[in-house]
C-alpha cells in the first residue's frame, strides 16, 4: 500500500522549479520503495496528479516529490 503524500518544503519545491527553469542536469538521489536510488538528468516538469506532487525528467522517470533525497546540492528536508 502506497504512504500519503507528504507536501516538501515550499522553499524546496520553488528550488525545484528554478532547476526546471534552468534545464541543468543534476544527480537526483530518491527512495524507491526503500532502497536508495540514483540518476541523472534535467527537470523538464513538475506536476501535481491524484493530490501528490512529482518530477518529471528529460529521461521519462517520474518521481514523487516526496521520495526525493536530494537533487544537486539541494537536500530534500522538511515539509510545507
């Protein structure tokens, strides 16, 4: 069964979206299903589906806002 979502810190996701704005590649860190993941590439979105939030990548992965670790030097922490 999937956990609620978990809104990330609103200071977090606009850090999202100036990466998205960028287009710069980054080594994005995530949890899938408890283990510890790691790929690389642009944001090309971010989008909200079924009350959760997510990325969406120049590679077609989609991640859960939630999930995420961190993307370049930006630490995922705290919650809105």
């Amino acid at each position: 069964m999937k956990k609620p979502y978990v809104r990330i810190a609103c200071a977090i996701y606009d850090n999202l979206e100036l990466l998205a704005m960028r287009g710069t590649e980054q080594t994005i860190i995530y949890n899938d299903e408890g283990a510890v993941k790691e790929t690389r590439s642009k944001i090309v979105d971010i989008f909200t589906k079924e009350k959760s939030e997510f990325l969406r990548l120049e590679n077609d992965m989609v991640i859960r806002l939630d999930h995420l670790i961190s993307v370049g030097d930006l630490k995922i922490e705290g919650t809105c």
